[in-house]
C-alpha cells in the first residue's frame, strides 16, 4: 500500500499554528507559500490550494508568483521537520501492517500482504486509512497493488476522478490499468523525463510497447536506442528499464523498513507536588540511577537527555542535555541538570518527573583505568566540555578534530564539541594510520626564509629568518607532500619537509616548494613551518 500525503509541508505548518476551525479555514482561502532561501532569493517549496489556484508552483522563485498574485502569504519551510513527521507517521501507519518504510518527500509504503481482511478487505483498509489520517488533519492519497511501483504510481497518477479504483489485484493486469499514466509515474530523475519526452514515449503505455516487443523498423530502433541510452545507467531512478520492471514485478525492489528503537525513559510519580529544590535534587538522584542501570543492561551511554517536570496546573517544563561523549554516570548527570533547573519555577507543585533518553550510543562494560576514574572526579576532558557546554552554551565551546588531508594546516579543523562530525571524526582518528611524527608547534602560516647557500634540489646550509642567519648542522628528511590534486590548481607545487637542527641546537621544520624543472613555477622558495623542541 502507498500513501501519499499530498501536501505534507503545508499541513505540518498549519497544524503548528494550532487546532481551530476558524483559523484553518483562514488559512486555506489565503494564498499561503513556503519559501527557502537560496542564492538567488527564495523559492518556493509548497502551496496550498488557494496559492495553486493564483499561479503559483512548487519550485517557483517567489518574486516570480508575487508577480501573479501579489497577495500571496509566505512562511519558512521546514524540511527536517518534514522528514520527522513522516517517520512519526510511518511507526504509526505499521497499525496496517506488519513493517512500513519511508518513500521521501512526502509518502510511505506499508506491506499489507494478508492483512487486509482483518479490517473487512482491500476497500475497507484503504476507507479506514483515509479516516485515520483525516483525524490528524492531513490530507493523502491511498493505493494497493502487488508492488511498491504499481502501488505508489496508482496513489500519485492514477486517482483522478472519483470513479478511480484504487485497487489492483494480483490477478489483474497491472500495465492494462496503468498504460495511460505518464512516464514521471515510474519515479525517474528529471533529465531522464526530458530524454523520454524527447524519444516521443510520454505514457507507460508506449514505454512497455517498445520494451516488449517491436511490430515495425521504427519502433525496432526506438527500442534498440532506449537500451543503448540506458544500459550502463544502475540506479533505478536514472533508468526506465530497471523501473518498469520493477513495477510490473519482474525484478525485486529492495525496500528498507522502519524499525522502531526504544529510548530508555525512568520517572516518578510523586504522592505529595514537590515545591522545593533540595527534595527535586533528590529526585533527580534516583531517576539518575535508575537510568545509569537501565543504559548498562541495554550496553549503551546517554549523548542528550530530556528532563520533564509536570506541575499541578498541567504545564510542563522541559531541560535538554547534550553530552561530548556517551555516559551512564549517575554524579555526573545529576551535576549537569543542577545547572539547567536553577530557575524552575514550581508553581503550586511538581507532582511527576520523567528522565528520557533521546540519544544513546555503545557504551560497553571494561575495566576501570585513568580516565574513568578522572570522570568519577569531574575532571576528565568529556567531562568538562560537559561542564563548559553547559555553563556557557554549545557555541561558545570548540574542539580540534583530525581532518582526512596531508598538508600540515589542513590537518585539523575546530567543530563545536556536540557536533556528530566531531564524534565521527575523533572516532576516525583513533582507527586511522599514524601521521608522521609533527613538530610540537606550527606556525599558523608558513613563513618564507631567505637560502643562503643550499646544494642542488637539497637542503640549505645556511638560511635567514627574521634577520638572523642560522648554521645547519644536522638534517633529516624529505618528507614528500604533494599537493591535493583535486582541489589545487594546476600551478601548486609539491612540498620537500627536512627537519634540521643549527648551531645552537635548535630544531626547525622547513620545506621547499617544488623543484627545479617542474615547469611550475621559477626558482622554489623556502618556507619555515614548524618549531621542535
């Protein structure tokens, strides 16, 4: 079964502003778009009706639709949000089956298979889908068929008037009742689109006849054109044979369901409101512990908690928590929220809290070491970023991670220390093969150093830098980096790094840009990079 929800963003944004007849009734007689800005100004990603009726389109830059009706209402669009209603609809619409999967931007697709008698049969599955959805004020389009192409071509193209069956039987010939759909009902990218326009095939129809089989010369060589276009092409949206198939149930269509993963929640539901701190800190202690046993049977740490305090008069009041690494210490967590509850007001009383886990990662038992028994103490690197965060907020708190690059200044870049590329990156870091060894300091731009005296496309014996004239003594090196190819332009030089020592004993990584003959540039230039110890 495919369900389309029609017009997803917009219903999302109204049911934002609130349940009210009137209000809805408002919005749906004013022309309303949701625009994104872009380099260009903003264009529009979703109409109403009403702004559909006055000429405006999905996709159309915004000062293009004022110009058809200046009237027009605009609202930001939300596409993360978009996304997160509809996998919240796609764990609900598993009432009708046994799995569900996402169909982006704006459908899904539920496996009925032998389902659909316990809700009366076909007719009534698709009834009591249209009813469930219209209680949660969103507007769709259902259809069965025995696949997932048939099904979401039949909901998108195929349900035009009233007198349109949305059914399609497994004895029933899917290409009959589907031949006078367009080709866009296959799912195909854009450009593929225009090429079949171009070809003349503008409908199913005419795409399964040459496909299947040709009666004369013309069609024999539109049908051998179309193979030689697309035979190369392995992804099923940039190739009109691989979808066809697909819908007519030739070759599978791999489809990745939505799997539900429960997040640990822990709460208590107090005899007496709570209206003091000290007996909340309390509270918060044993959820806390609660919560740490719960993550260690389930081998996982916390990143983000959700705290909610609901009071006597029905407010609730949430804190979020984000954390730099995973963790299930209870004194730390308890420490973290005293920061964010500081200003709670309890009314006439607190009379339940609930502690949710939003976010968890692996975080298995081993032995305690160094660091653990640092974080017991609150001081470990985690844990005070923790602490920082928390005191001063996520923007003001960065962290340097390795970057994939081999020149020495790219080697690194700052993220915020939530961030999951952060993560992602210090993880990578510890898997990855060790750089050679850096000097402790680098300088934040290489500094150009005058060569007094150096041997041919060697190192220099004897150079300048800041005014003074250094002796070389010893030397080690090079070290050849060569430049990032594909991002560089074509008269970047290669770098040779020696690490040398003067007279005096003290240590420099230098390196020269190029080499003499690499039709580069002239003469190369010497840099000082780096300080050793």
């Amino acid at each position: 079964m495919a369900i389309w929800c029609a017009r997803l963003s917009v219903d999302r944004w109204r049911l934002s502003l609130g349940r009210d007849a009137a209000r809805d009734a408002e919005i749906a007689g004013s022309p309303t778009v949701l625009i994104t800005e872009t380099a260009h100004g903003p264009r529009i990603d979703a109409v109403n009706d009403a702004a559909r009726e006055a000429g405006a389109a999905t996709g159309m830059m915004l000062a293009d639709a004022r110009t058809l009706c200046p009237q027009i209402q605009t609202a930001p669009a939300d596409p993360a949000g978009d996304l997160a209603l509809l996998e919240k609809l796609a764990v609900w619409a598993q009432r009708w089956g046994p799995w569900s999967a996402l169909d982006p931007p704006d459908g899904l697709l539920v496996d009925v298979t032998g389902a659909a008698h316990l809700f009366g049969g076909e007719e009534h599955l698709l009834a009591d889908v249209e009813s469930a959805f219209a209680n949660r004020a969103l507007a769709v389009r259902a259809a069965i068929a025995p696949t997932a192409g048939a099904a979401w071509a039949l909901a998108h193209f195929g349900l035009n008037s009233a007198s349109d069956r949305p059914i399609i039987g497994p004895q029933e010939d899917a290409m009959r009742r589907l031949s006078g759909l367009p080709v866009a009902a296959l799912r195909l990218d854009q450009d593929v689109l225009t090429v079949l326009r171009r070809l003349g095939l503008k409908r199913l129809g005419d795409l399964a006849a040459i496909t299947a089989g040709a009666i004369n010369r013309s069609e024999a060589a539109a049908r051998d054109a179309l193979h030689r276009r697309f035979r190369n092409r392995k992804s099923p949206s940039a190739n009109p044979l691989i979808r066809l198939d697909q819908l007519l149930g030739r070759v599978p269509e791999p489809l990745l369901p939505v799997t539900v993963h429960p997040m640990p929640l822990v709460q208590r539901r107090l005899m007496e409101p709570l209206r003091h701190r000290s007996l909340l800190d309390r509270v918060l202690d044993d959820l806390a512990s609660d919560m740490a046993r719960e993550l260690e049977g389930r081998g996982e740490g916390a990143r983000r908690l959700e705290i909610g305090l609901w009071r006597v008069d029905g407010e609730v009041i949430v804190r979020r928590l984000e954390l730099a690494a995973a963790t299930r210490d209870p004194a730390h967590i308890t420490r973290l929220f005293a920061e964010k509850l500081e200003n709670i007001e309890a009314g006439f009383g607190i009379e339940t809290v609930r502690l949710r886990v939003s976010w968890a990662e692996p975080l298995f038992a081993a032995q305690a070491d160094v660091e653990q028994a640092a974080e017991g103490r609150g001081t470990s690197l985690a844990a005070c970023i923790d602490r920082l965060t928390v005191r001063l907020g996520p923007d003001a708190v960065r962290r340097p991670v390795p970057y994939p690059s081999h020149l020495p200044e790219r080697a690194q870049r700052w993220l915020p220390p939530l961030d999951l590329a952060s993560s992602a990156a210090a993880l990578a870091s510890q898997t990855a093969s060790r750089q050679p060894d850096r000097p402790l300091k680098l300088l934040d731009r290489p500094e150009k150093i005058a060569v007094l005296y150096a041997s041919p496309d060697g190192y220099p014996q004897r150079f300048r830098w800041r005014g003074n004239v250094h002796e070389v003594t010893r030397v080690e090196g090079p070290e050849r980096i060569a430049p990032e190819w594909w991002r560089a332009k074509s008269n970047v030089r290669l770098r040779d790094y020696y690490r040398i020592e003067d007279e005096a004993g003290r240590r420099y990584w230098i390196y020269r840009s190029g080499i003499s003959g690499d039709n580069r540039g002239g003469v190369p230039d010497w840099f000082l990079h780096g300080l050793s110890a």
